[in-house]
C-alpha cells in the first residue's frame, strides 16, 4: 500500500502552480523587466528634477 496523499495540499500546491505560471505567461506577454522600469524612473526622476530647476522663484 502505498503513503496516503493529503487531497487538500495537493489541490492547493496545484491551484499555486497553474497561478504561477499564469503570472509567468503575463509577465512576458504584458511586462517590463526589471532593467527597463529602472530606466523609465531614472528618466522620470531627471525630468522632473530639470522641471523643477526651472521654476521661478518669487
């Protein structure tokens, strides 16, 4: 005979794998890796830094 099984982790260990690798298909299909969205805040950050330089003061 064989080890029991535990049907509850079993479906629960099932339901996290097809989640992972939904959010893998979606990362790739709808996201940006880690280097781009560190060039987009970098990028923001300069323009609203030069945005600021340039205000007037009064």
């Amino acid at each position: 005979m064989g080890k029991p099984v535990n049907l509850n982790r079993y479906r629960k260990e099932k339901a996290r794998a097809e989640k992972k690798a939904r959010a893998g298909e979606n990362a790739v299909k709808f996201g940006q890796s880690q280097a781009e969205k560190d060039a987009v805040k970098q990028r923001d950050g300069k323009t609203r830094r030069d945005l600021d330089n340039h205000e007037l003061e009064e």
